[in-house]
C-alpha cells in the first residue's frame, strides 16, 4: 500500500511540476517571440502576406487568433490541455530513456505515459457522448480522482437534468463517484 501511494504521489508531483514547466515556458517563449518581433520586425507564425500582396487579415488569421486569445474557450481548452499533456509525455519519455535509468524509474515513467493517455481517451469519449446529447461543445478535465466538465449549453446555465445527464456519461466512462465530478456551464 505504502508502494503505491509513494508512486502515486510521484506521479502527480512530476505532473504538477509538469505543468508549471509548461505555464513557464509558454510565458516566456510568448515575451521573447513578442521582444523579437519589436526588435527585427520579423513577422510571427500565422501572419502572412497574401499572393495579392494584401496582409492576412481574412477569416483564417481570425480563426487561428481565436484559439490562441480565448475567443474560442473550447479549442483554446483543448490546445492547452493537449500541449501539457505532450510536454508532459515528453518529459516523462526523456526520464524513461535516460542511459543507465534506473528500471523502477523507468517503469515509473511509463505508468504515467499510460495515465495520461488514458485520461486523454476517456476526455475525448465525454465530449463526443455530451455533444451527441445536444449540447453545442464540451471540454473534460481529468484527473486522478475527480474530473470538470464544461458545457455550452447555449443559454449559459445548467439545469437539473443537464446536470444529471453529463454525471451519468462522467461517472459511466471514468467510474468516478458524482462527488468527484464537477460541471459547469460556459458563459
């Protein structure tokens, strides 16, 4: 019992410290590109010049804004949670592949490969079951023992059969008791 609740906790601590590697760098790699675009007046990724010459202003640059701004809550959601998984993957590959890693080390690392995918299935199994119900968009949060759901129900609010049609799909697809699942409507 002891084994596993040390394994455990090294597995949230290195997805924790994960993720603030990630939230780190992305500040970072944002100010840098932003500092060098203002230095070189280079242009950054996404922004183009059309063959007419005219810049890209058309509705594909306010898609991809979109999705980096927060226009688009559930696509920005989904990329967010996507890239820290991947760089969560990442790290735990380069910890598994280190020469002369130790195997517990190893194992470890792919247990929590094989976690993280798991929640990413299971995510991914919520939101194509919530919208097939008739809502617009949904985004899932997994974790160890809880997972948060947000639904676009169109009007902004959750009634009581919302509520218990999304805690059905969650509690059927990850068995997590109604007391580790928390819902919310988007405004």
């Amino acid at each position: 019992m002891s084994a596993r609740w040390k394994r455990n906790a090294v597995v949230v601590t290195m997805a924790l410290l994960v993720c603030a590697a990630v939230a780190l760098n992305w500040k970072y790699t944002g100010e840098q590109a932003a500092e060098t675009v203002e230095e070189t007046g280079t242009k950054i990724l996404g922004e183009a010049t059309l063959v007419s010459g005219q810049e890209d202003g058309g509705e594909a640059a306010a898609d991809e804004e979109a999705v980096y701004t927060g226009d688009d809550y559930f696509a920005s959601a989904r990329l967010t949670r996507q890239q820290a998984r991947d760089n969560a993957i990442s790290l735990l590959q380069e910890a598994a592949d280190q020469p002369g890693a130790d195997t517990s080390v190893a194992n470890e690392a792919s247990e929590g490969i094989a976690v993280l995918a798991g929640y990413t299935m299971k995510e991914a199994q919520i939101e194509n079951l919530v919208t097939a119900k008739g809502y617009a968009d949904c985004v899932a949060f997994m974790g160890e023992d809880s997972i948060s759901v947000v639904v676009d129900t169109g009007t902004g609010e959750l009634t009581a059969e919302d509520v218990a049609k999304i805690t059905d799909i969650a509690m059927t697809e990850t068995g997590y008791p109604a007391s580790g699942i928390k819902i919310m409507a988007s405004n």
